[in-house]
C-alpha cells in the first residue's frame, strides 16, 4: 500500500478537530466527554484517510 502526504488544509482541520475533542473530553463542559472522543476519534479518522486517499 502506498500512502500519500495529505494536503494542508486536511491536516490543519484533523489538529483543529483533535485539540476540540481534546478540551472536550478533559471535562471542561460537563456531560460532553463522550462528544470529546467522538471527536478526537474521527480527527484521527480524517488524517488516516488524508495519508490513503490520493487528492484527500
């Protein structure tokens, strides 16, 4: 398999989404730990599939 460098803006908006998911599930808001790794999870999600799909 060969991966491939994700574009920029892929890669700003996967951190972006991952810091979010980050301060969510600290438990600064109560109730939203779970939305926080929701969120973390599909920042991580959205870069593996910048680094599969070509053009991502």
């Amino acid at each position: 398999m060969r991966l491939n460098p994700p574009k920029k803006v892929t890669f700003w908006i996967s951190i972006f989404a991952f810091v979010v998911g980050a301060a969510l599930s600290v438990g600064l808001i109560p109730g939203l730990n779970i939305v926080g790794y929701i969120v973390s999870l599909l920042a991580y999600l959205l870069l593996v599939l910048g680094l599969i799909i070509k053009g991502l």
